[in-house]
C-alpha cells in the first residue's frame, strides 16, 4: 500500500476529476465508487477495479481482495481523503473501476426500456435499480440521459450498474436494431390514440420513456408503433419518470417473473 502525502497527487487529482468530469469518465472508460458495499458488488460481478484510495491505512478484506484482483492500493490522511470525494461526509472507501456502460451493437433481447432525455441522476439511478430487480435485459440511454457512470446515479442504483445491462445508442439506432428483431416499441405518452397498458400485453417488446419536463421527444415518437398510458384514478397529471419506468418494467417482466 503506498501512502499519498500531497493535495498534488496524481491519484488524488485522478479520482477527485472522475468524480466531476463526465468527459474524463468517457476517455478514460473509468467511473468512481465510494464505500466498501459497492466495492463488493464491483468484485462480485467480476468488474475490473483499478485504484482503491483508503482513509488512513486499514485495510479490510475487500481491499485486499481488490488488491489480490490487480488492484493498486493507497492511503490517505482524512483532510486528503476528502479531495478525491464529491460528498461532504466521504465514507472509508474510494475507488476506480471500468465504466460497465457498452456503447455499440444491441443483442438479441426479449425485452427492452429505452430512455429519452431521462435527466434526473436519481430517477435514472432507480430505474436502473429497478431493471436489475426484476431482470430485465436491457435498458438502452438513448439521446439526453444522465451519465449512468456519475457518482450520484451510482449511488441511487445501490450496486445494480454492476448487474444491469446498459447500452448507449442513439434512438434511431436502437429502435432499427429492435426492430430487426421483430420487437414493436412502444412509448409511454399521452396521445390522442395512446392504448392504457392494462390492455396491451406487454411481453416481448420495448418501451421508451421520456424526460421528466418533455416526455417522448416527436422524433422519438414518430419511429415508434404506439403509445401507451399507465392510467391513473387520482388527481396527479402525471408520475415522476422513475415511477413510471419502474412500473412499465413491471410489466415488461411480469410474463416471465
């Protein structure tokens, strides 16, 4: 384990510009983690971890088993800890790891959410939670999402970007590749011949869910072959895009639960 000494340290100034620049994530194909339970899951699903930063110079099991894994360990007195953390209480913990986001060619899927324009880092950080819970096979950022691989999604997904497949593809492309494979896409929004999703059956297909102020966007609406509602008794206009992905995932999966 090597010990860090300056603010200037090149580890340090590595993982704190993870933490805060997206543009640095996507070069370096890297993203940072905080806590001994996300590093757990990081090991379990076999992801590469490449840096583990440690308040002061204890060293647990999983560090060590990071390090037995290629893992290079260093340790750091609190007041320089703190540097390479985007919270203001940073736990014991910090580390790199491979960005688990695969940009490129869709597989064969039985089912599928994409997501247009979805902003919010802890509404996507639920979705994507609540893929991995129901094991769906792919949920696909399309243009306009929130970085998946930006600490405070990381954190709402609560381990499960280690799990759930993701995919970046522009819509255009997804809606081609689903297609292909004979999946219709439906998009969830309010149009004048939109079907309630109480009478559709929705088992092998793929849904697009929009941005929280917009919804589906008209390009994206205009590749897809129907709109469906989620159909509400109450007075709410509309439920926040979490809640709705997390309740279409539900039915996407419920064939095969």
């Amino acid at each position: 384990m090597t010990p860090i000494e300056s603010r200037q340290n090149g580890t340090i100034r590595h993982l704190a510009r993870l933490a805060r620049d997206k543009k640095y994530r996507r070069t370096t194909g890297e993203m940072v983690c905080e806590g001994e339970k996300l590093l757990g899951e990081a090991l379990t699903a076999g992801t590469q971890v490449k840096t583990v930063l440690l308040r002061n110079d204890s060293l647990s099991p999983l560090c060590a088993q990071a390090e037995a894994h290629g893992a290079t360990l260093f340790a750091a007195e609190p007041r320089l800890f703190a540097l390479a953390s985007d919270v203001e209480t940073p736990q014991g913990v910090i580390f790199s790891c491979e960005s688990p986001v695969v940009s490129g060619e869709l597989p064969r899927v039985r089912s599928a959410l994409l997501l247009d324009g979805v902003q919010d880092p802890g509404n996507l950080g639920t979705i994507i939670r609540t893929a991995d819970a129901f094991g769906l096979e792919a949920v696909i950022l399309c243009e306009g999402c929130a970085d998946p691989t930006a600490p405070k999604v990381v954190r709402a997904t609560m381990g499960a970007l280690f799990r759930q497949p993701l995919y970046r593809l522009p819509f255009a492309r997804a809606a081609e590749a689903l297609h292909a494979q004979g999946l219709p896409v439906y998009a969830a929004a309010l149009h004048e011949d939109s079907v309630p999703i109480t009478e559709t059956a929705l088992g092998e297909c793929a849904v697009i869910v929009g941005s929280e102020g917009h919804g589906v966007s008209p390009e994206a609406l205009a590749l897809c072959d129907r709109s469906l509602i989620i159909p509400m008794s109450g007075h709410a206009e509309s439920l926040n895009a979490g809640v709705a992905a997390s309740l279409l995932i539900w039915e996407l999966r419920k064939p095969y639960l």
